[in-house]
C-alpha cells in the first residue's frame, strides 16, 4: 500500500465530518495509529496527542451532562465538542501524515 490507504482514510474522515458524523472520525484514524504506524517517535506524539484530547473531551461532556441548561441545549453542546474533536483529530493526522510522511 501506499500513502493513498492513509490519504484515503483522511479524506473519508473529512467527509463524516461533513455528513455531521464526528464520532466515527477519531476512531478510523486511531486506526491509523495502530495499524500502519511503527516508528516510535510518532507513536509516542500519537499517544499524548490523543491522551491529551480524549481526556479534553471526556472533560468537557462531564462538564456538559451535569450543567443546568436543558437536555435541548446539552445535545447541541455535545454534539459541537465532537465536532471540535473531530476537527483536531482530523488536523493533527493530516499535519502528521505531511511532517513524516507517512504510508
């Protein structure tokens, strides 16, 4: 395979994001990480990249879920922190992918 596999998978988080999907984005690009990754120093900046962010996010829905605001309001907070973490996810792989390039 080729660095199309990892472009590809890029681009199809792009268009989840798209579609209003943004659950699935970090979960096909931890894949990623997982699968086609083997240098150890990109590794480790995966690692605190998505430990840093998972916690972030795991944060912000706490934070969320015990508000005051109603259920209304909440789903539309929740739904714009996976938004966001969608986007960093998708930015960082794209911007790891260029610096290393990755395939």
């Amino acid at each position: 395979m080729s660095t199309d596999f990892i472009d590809s998978r890029i681009d199809a988080c792009h268009e989840l994001i798209e579609q209003g999907d943004y659950e699935k984005v970090p979960a096909v690009l931890k894949l990623i990480g997982e699968i086609r990754i083997h240098d150890e120093k990109v590794k480790e900046e995966i690692n605190r990249f998505e430990k840093e962010h998972d916690e972030r996010l795991e944060k912000n829905i706490i934070e969320i879920e015990h508000g005051n605001e109603n259920a209304l309001v909440k789903q539309h907070k929740t739904s714009k922190e996976h938004y966001l973490y969608a986007i960093s996810y998708l930015r960082f792989y794209d911007n790891l992918r260029k610096e290393y390039e990755l395939f």
